[in-house]
C-alpha cells in the first residue's frame, strides 16, 4: 500500500512501521471487522511477520511462546468485545513470567461506547494491574501532530514491554469508519512533513535505550567476601529463561568456589553440563531427611525465580542460612516463604563473572571441596538408584518417559513442558547433558492453560519444539491442536494421559478419598478418547505402551516437519506407587554413604 487512502490506515500504517523499528518481528492477527485497519497494517508492513489465528485465548498463548523462545517482542491484534477478554490468561501469564508482549485491541470510538452498539465493553484498563503500560489511542486523525504521536506511540509500546521489569503493554486503539482501505479524498495531506508520513528512515522514530542492572563495585566485594568466607555454601537455581549467558556464568562461579548447583531443569544449567557442579537429583537428595539435615547451608545463592521443588523449598525454609541472597534483575520478591535475607536487583550473570573473576586472583587454596564433594557422591548414587529402578519397571510412566526423551533431545530443539505432574517429573528426572535443549515453561503463573498454544508459538521460530503435558492441560487447550495443524511448524507433542488430574493423588486430600468425593471433585476422570480428538483435528497421531514404542515413534516424529501428538496411557494407581518406590530406593542408596566428613 504505496500511499495511505484514508486518516484510519494512515494511522495503522505508520504504527506497525515504527513497531518494526522498534524491533518487532512476529505479529499474531485474530479476524475482526474492527480490527481490519490493523491486521492489513501487520500484513503489509515490510519486516513484520504475520499469523492469523481463529481463536483469541490460543493466540495469546501462542504469542506468549514465540516472544519466550525468541526472546523478542511479539504483538498480538484482536476486535473490540469479548475478542480482548481471550488475550487475559496469556497476559496475565506473560506479567508473571515477564514475557514482552504488545497488546493491540481494537476498540469503537467513545461515542458509541454504553450506547447499545454491537461488540462493545469497556476495554480501558481491561488487563488491570497485569499489565506494564497501558494507553489509549485518540481517533486516527492524519495530520502532523497526530502522526508523529502514532510513531512515538508505537515505539514508546515496545520499550515498555522490553524494559525491565519486561512484560505486556496494552494500547487500546478506537477506530472510526471506514474500516476498509476506501479512499477518502482529501483525508491524508498531500504536504505531510517527512517525519510524520515516513519516519525517520530506518532509525525509530523515537529510539529508547534498557538501563543497565550491572552489578556495583560493593556488590561484587561484599558477595566475594562472603563466598570466601562460607564453609557450606549453594546455588539454587529455579526456573530462568531470562538470558543466554547466565549457565554459563553460574557454572563457572560455582567450579571456582567449590560449591554444588541444585538446578531445576526450566534453570537451563542442566544443559551445556555433565557432571560437577550441577546435580540433577536434587529433589530426590532434599527429600531424604538425613541428607539435607547433614547439608544445612550457610550461605545461599539464588538464581530465577522460586523453586519448583517442594522439597528444596522446605530445605531452605527449614534449614535457613546466615544469608540467602536472591539475585533478580528486577529485583522481584520471588520469596514466598520469606527466608531470604537480601535481594539485589542485579544482572546475575555480570555479577557471577564479576566475583568469579576475583576468587580467581585470590582464591587461599581449596575452598569448601568436602562440603561439595559430598552433595556430588550422593548425586551419583542417587542417579544410579533411578536408573537401575527405572531399568526394573514393568510398565511404561511418567519417569520412564522422561528418561527416553532426554536421550533423544539435543541442543537443537526446545524442550515445553506443561505445568502440574509433567514439570515436577522433568524436574526429579531430566539429567545433566554437555548437549540438553532449552527447556521452556510457563512458570509465571503456573497455570496449565494454553500450553499447546505456547509450544507451537515456540516451534514457530523454527526449530524443533517437544511439548511434554498432561491429558488435562491437553484438552484444556485443543484448539491450540486445531492451530498445530494449520500453522503446521515442528511440534512433538507427547501427552502423559492418566485419565484426570493425576497430581492430586500425591496431595493430601487424596487420603480422604469418598469422605471428600476425591474422584469427582479432584481426580475429575474425563474419560475420552484423546487419540480421536487429535486425529479429528488432522493431526498425526500414535499411541504407545512401553519404552521401545515410545523411542520409535518419537524418532520418527523428530524428522517429520509437522505437528505429531504421542499420547502414553498411564495407570494411574501404578505412577503413585512407582514414584514412592523411586525416592525409596534413592534413601536406601544413601543410607550407605557416610556424610560426616562434611564440615559443620
């Protein structure tokens, strides 16, 4: 669309422009009348990409995946109504998870707002507090001042979502008609000055630069000093996506000090490491009470947000350090049982290397070598118990399908993981490899929502994406499925189906059984035929119900450029007990092993 025909597209065009200079890439477009000045804008704009999907809730999410994958913006436009109330779940998911995304919703001009027009509620504020920016367009108007406020706009948008703390922005956009690209005579100046028609070439119109959160000089003093000084000291690190050197960075502070990692899998340092310092067993460790009763810290480190486990959670609650610093670029209170003693609002990885590199020039020798020495024995024979546990059952579950996609995925897929049973089950069994994927979750809310949507968005940028979920948060999201199968990027989808919410079994309100009508109330057995279900919706589909089927058919997915959905039937009764079996086998092991050689 060489010239604008009319004041609406000339305002639509000129804010997806300045959105791609702003650095955007990917806009997801839902169907709308309201909304057509902006998906055309999005459509046309050169160096955005365009997806259209037919369902407002899953393109959220879908959003929500390929900004989390990317680690880029991403944009999302729907109509007026109810259309904007869809994009809520994945908002809020994207606050929590601080997941930039830019939300346009098309809006009916104030004068026709609580007058009965069709497709009208109040969207001002519609996302609440759950949103980082949130701003009111005025009615398109093409005149100078007008046009340079819709290019400052649009940047303006994108730099709140990508500053810290990153996360939605909400721009509310009312629109008169017409809505369709009609030539208006007269509507679009032929005498524009430059800078409101074109912008200002290929720099933003209004370009705006992140602060830095690098760490102060007393910072990385005060931390080397107390790492020098701590004689039982750890790193904890929990769910964290944020930034592609912070492994790394850890790992090498953590080799320098002597000190062990308990790293949940959603950490990332799991990946790029085998072996010392990171341990993959961690849970297993802390659920053994002799274990983390001899393994009381002094000083903790904690990196990303709050463990997934619970027994690590219980470790550092009931065993609280001297310190227990908590390291967050934002400088979030992710706290809940409010044990830490300092948050810093720091960059972790500079503040890793910073202190790295001073330990380094005067490190006195070994610093706390026993004391990790001894999480690192215990590691190696708790993984030993699993795997010779695992080689014993009888039946395909949850830990077992853990195991055979960790054997087959390498650092060039992504790893999603839906919340619930499947990311505890990660967490408990996903080993340390040289060459592990990246492991995506929705951690910021935890919810089981949009999960497929949030994996296909993640196997949008291109490479191979492996979704591990539960039959619940499967169907909770199917039209995430219908999606797959149009969109059609790499997606593996393996489904742990045990008929219902599994993980309420291993809550306490199980004991109560009929008392609390258990099965109805939290079990909630569907009793539907998944294979069906996702082969209704046109995707390839298989069952398996044992190790050797299961390493086929993902094999056989992993070359396909398709969406695959492999579902694992799993009996529910079994998993409970075979889970208690794997942690009772892990404590015998380490009944074995002598810890009193860790200092005190």
């Amino acid at each position: 669309m060489q010239r604008p025909p009319n004041r609406v597209y000339a305002a639509a065009l000129a804010f997806f422009a300045e959105l791609a200079r702003a650095g955007l890439r990917h806009v997801c477009v839902c169907p709308g009348s309201r909304s057509s000045p902006l998906a055309v804008a999005a459509a046309t704009t050169p160096g955005l990409e365009a997806s259209v999907h037919l369902d407002e809730r899953s393109a959220a999410f879908f959003a929500l995946g390929h900004a989390k994958a990317s680690r880029d913006p991403v944009a999302l436009v729907c109509t007026s109504g109810t259309a904007a109330a869809n994009f809520l779940p994945a908002v809020v998911e994207a606050h929590y998870a601080r997941i930039p995304l830019v939300v346009l919703t098309a809006d009916r001009p104030p004068e026709l707002r609580e007058w009965g027009a069709g497709q009208t509620i109040d969207q001002v504020h519609l996302y609440g507090r759950h949103v980082r920016w949130f701003v009111e367009a005025p009615v398109p108007e093409a005149t100078p001042a007008a046009l340079r406020h819709v290019r400052a706009l649009a940047g303006r948008a994108v730099a709140e979502a990508v500053s810290g703390p990153r996360g939605p922005v909400h721009v509310n956009l009312p629109f008169r008609e017409p809505l369709a690209p009609v030539p208006v005579p007269g509507d679009v100046p032929e005498n524009l000055e430059a800078a409101a028609a074109r912008g200002r070439g290929d720099h933003p119109y209004t370009a705006a630069s992140p602060g830095s959160r690098g760490p102060s000089p007393e910072q990385v003093a005060s931390l080397t000093e107390w790492v020098r000084s701590a004689k039982r000291g750890v790193i904890v690190a929990g769910p964290d996506d944020s930034h592609p050197d912070l492994p790394g960075a850890v790992r090498r502070l953590a080799q320098v000090a002597a000190w062990p990692v308990l790293a949940e899998a959603t950490s990332q340092l799991r990946a790029g490491s085998e072996g010392p310092p990171v341990l993959a067993h961690g849970d297993a460790l802390l659920r053994d009470r002799r274990f983390a009763s001899a393994h009381a810290p002094d000083l903790v480190l904690r990196i990303g947000d709050a463990p997934t486990s619970k027994a690590t959670r219980a470790w550092l609650r009931e065993h609280t350090p001297e310190r227990l610093l908590v390291l967050d670029p934002d400088g979030v209170h992710h706290d809940p049982d409010h044990v830490a003693t300092d948050i810093w609002r720091v960059e972790a990885a500079s503040l890793c290397d910073a202190v790295r590199r001073r330990l380094e020039r005067h490190r006195p020798g070994s610093l706390q070598e026993s004391w990790s020495d001894s999480f690192h024995a215990a590691e190696a024979v708790a993984r030993s118990a699993v795997e010779d546990a695992l080689g014993e059952a009888d039946t395909l579950l949850e830990p077992g399908v853990v195991r055979v996609l960790a054997r087959h995925l390498k650092s060039d897929t992504f790893v999603y993981v839906s919340n619930s049973m499947a990311v505890r089950d990660l967490d408990s069994h996903w080993p340390s490899a040289s060459d592990g994927p990246r492991v995506l979750a929705n951690r910021g809310a935890n919810g089981i929502d949009g999960v497929t949507s949030s994996a296909l968005g993640a196997a949008a940028t291109g490479r191979r994406t492996v979704l591990l979920t539960g039959d619940l948060a499967f169907l909770h999201d199917l039209g995430g499925l219908a999606a797959a199968h149009r969109l059609a990027a790499p997606l593996t989808i393996v489904v742990v189906d045990n008929n219902g919410g599994g993980i309420f079994s291993y809550l306490p309100v199980a004991e109560y059984g009929p008392a609390v009508q258990f099965e109805r109330l939290f079990r909630t057995p569907h009793d539907l035929d998944l294979e069906s279900a996702a082969r209704g919706l046109g995707v390839r589909t298989a069952r398996v119900e044992s190790s050797q089927h299961l390493d086929a058919a993902l094999k056989e997915s992993l070359v396909d450029p398709g969406v695959n959905v492999i579902l694992v039937p799993i009996d529910r009764d079994r998993s409970v007990a075979h889970h208690r079996e794997l942690q009772e086998a892990v404590s015998r092991h380490l009944a074995d092993l002598s810890f009193s050689g860790v200092r005190a």
